[in-house]
C-alpha cells in the first residue's frame, strides 16, 4: 500500500503530461495541415508575375499548467512559392 501510495501519484501525473504533449503535437500538425492548404489556395488564385514566395509564421503555445511552470511553444515557418503558370507558358512561346 505505502508503495502504490508513492508511486501511483507519479504515474498518474506522467500520463498526464504525456497526453498533455500528444495533445501539443497534433496542434502542431493540425496547424501545419491548415496553413498548406493555405498555400495551396493562395497558388490557386495567384494571378502576379511569373513566381512569388509566401511566406507565414505561426506560433503555437501549449498552455501552462499542472506541472508545467514554463511556456513550451513552437513556431511553425511556412514558405511556398506561388507560380503563374499562365505567364510561365506565354514566356515559353515567346522564346520559340
């Protein structure tokens, strides 16, 4: 009994801050997910000259608790470049 007394408190509070992390991962991913079909729609409507770069940050911040007495955060870069293939395929007849 003195046993489970000192240990299960322990476990209990590692699981929770393992589900807590997996919990901070999937946010990371799921934001990720977002801002590429971001990107992705931003290449579908993109209408400028021949390339052009996007680029976004977005910062994620796991909330502070429990055993947690410091901010964990991730900053998440997004950069894609954005082609014109309209102007792309008229720059190729022009050099025939």
């Amino acid at each position: 009994m003195v046993e489970a007394a000192i240990s299960l408190p322990l476990i209990i509070i590692t699981a929770m801050l393992m589900i807590r992390l997996f919990v901070f991962y999937l946010d990371i991913l799921t934001t990720g997910i977002k801002e590429h079909r971001e990107a992705m729609k931003m290449q579908d409507a993109y209408s400028g000259v021949m390339m052009h770069t996007y680029e976004t940050e977005k910062e994620i911040v796991m909330l502070r608790g429990g055993v947690l007495k410091r901010n964990v955060s991730k900053t998440i870069n997004i950069k894609a470049y954005l082609i014109n293939e309209d102007f792309l395929v008229r720059s190729g007849e022009a050099l025939d």
